[in-house]
C-alpha cells in the first residue's frame, strides 16, 4: 500500500490559507489510493488559543478532508482543533474514501507548553483497520510513551502527526525509529516546518520508518515536501515470522 507525507510550513490561525496551501501540495504530487498524512493542527499551528479557530466535526476542514479522500481515492490522516461540549480537543482525524470518519483525541497533553490547561486528553486508544493494515493513532508527544503505543497484537503502523520543534528534533528521529523497532511495525512521522509566533521553530524531519528501524522515505529538513513509499505486507509479515520477538513481551495493563 502506498503511504504518502506532507511536510508543510503552517500559517498561524489561517485555516483557508493553510487548507490551500496543502491543496497545492497535494495537487503537484498527485497521490492516488493509499494513505495521506498531514502534520498536527494543520490548519492552524499549535496554538493554545483554541476557542477562535475550533470547529465542529461537520466543519470545513472535515469536509474538505472527505473530499479531498473522496476525489483522491486515498484516506487522509491529519490532526485538528475541534470544539465541543465547551471543551476543546486536539484530534487526529482519519477519512477514508468511502466517507467513513475515525478519530483520537491525544492523550498525552504537553504540560511545558501549557496544553493540558486548555485541550481536554483523550483516554482512549484507537486503532483502525484499513485495507491490508491497522493503524494505530497518535498524535506528537505520544511519541515519548512507549507504553502507550505498544503493540498489543493489533497495529501494523503507527502513525504520528506532530509540531515537533526542532530544539528536540534528536529525540524525534531517534524515537521514530525505536517505536518501529520494539513494535516491530511501520511508522509514519508527520512533521511541520517554519517558525510560530513565538519563535519556535520547526524543521520537519518527516519520514517513513520500516520494522526493522530502516529509513524508507523521508523529507528535506526544513523545507515543504510530499513524498511516498510502499508499505508491504508480505514483507511485514516475513520478518514477524522469522524474528517473533512479539512472543518473548511482558504482558502489561493501561490503568
């Protein structure tokens, strides 16, 4: 199946200017079938300003992202601020062509950037079967909890939407890379670039990661860029085979 990322600079609380933006990047690559990933809070940035820009599930950026899957003939993967009930979530949202629409809200909130104060946490893991794959969701600062993305038996990918700042960008490839290995599974990481109102700055680093730690795409720091690979199956399943590390892994409760 082929995976395709899209590392993008991100115009801070402009929706339309940053679904337009993908747009144009998604039209010059032109991917078709497969799975498209965007970056966390694509549309707006990681702003702790929610309540001005958070929409609905039936909001624009929703219904852009069906279409877009819908025309595409792919499923589209991206995170976004969503309002309800009064509280705000920061929640990637995965739309399958057929107009089917899952979502995670991120359980692990950055407290040193004061999310936890004004998104409420997911506490609900999600993985989702598509085509040939499971895919368990995550979003960013999931990434440093292995526990939590652990695979328990049921994921194939595992797939991380961030704003990633490139002060820790080490820590990013690096854990990419040991989530695919003690998962033995692939691992999408989304990434955005540029620089936020605050002078946090972004290099991206997107990349696709194999099940033995390899590197089968990636992008050009610090610049946008849409690039693909292949995920196989045969493959994935040739080396479980051979190497069943999975039989050897302690048993454990989320509590």
């Amino acid at each position: 199946m082929k995976a395709t990322i899209v590392q993008s600079g991100i115009k801070w609380e402009d929706r339309n200017a940053n679904i337009a933006h993908i747009s144009s990047l998604l039209d010059a690559e032109s991917p078709r079938g497969g799975l498209v990933v965007l970056p966390e809070m694509f549309t707006t940035g990681f702003t702790m300003n929610p309540a001005p820009v958070a929409e609905g599930m039936d909001g624009p950026t929703v219904r852009w992202m069906m279409e877009r899957s819908a025309t595409g003939g792919y499923a589209l993967c991206g995170s976004v601020i969503i309002g309800e009930n009064d509280r705000f979530f920061n929640r990637l949202i995965f739309v399958t062509p057929d107009g089917s629409v899952t979502f995670y809200d991120k359980r692990h909130l950055h407290s040193m950037s004061g999310e936890h104060e004004v998104y409420s946490r997911g506490n609900k893991r999600v993985v989702i079967p598509y085509r040939e794959f499971s895919f368990n969701l995550q979003v960013c600062y999931d990434l440093r909890f292995p526990v939590w993305s652990r695979n328990r038996g049921d994921t194939d990918v595992l797939i991380y939407s961030a704003n990633w700042p490139v002060v820790r960008s080490t820590a990013w490839k690096a854990l990419l890379v040991a989530r695919a290995i003690e998962n033995q599974c692939y691992v999408i990481g989304v990434n955005r670039v540029g620089v936020s109102p605050d002078g946090t700055a972004y290099t991206g680093d997107s990349a696709i990661i194999g099940p033995k730690g390899d590197l089968l795409a990636s992008l050009e720091p610090g610049a946008d860029g849409v690039t693909s690979t292949v995920l196989s199956r045969e493959a994935l399943d040739k080396y479980r085979d051979e190497m069943p590390i999975w039989r050897d892994a302690d048993a454990f409760s989320i509590l």
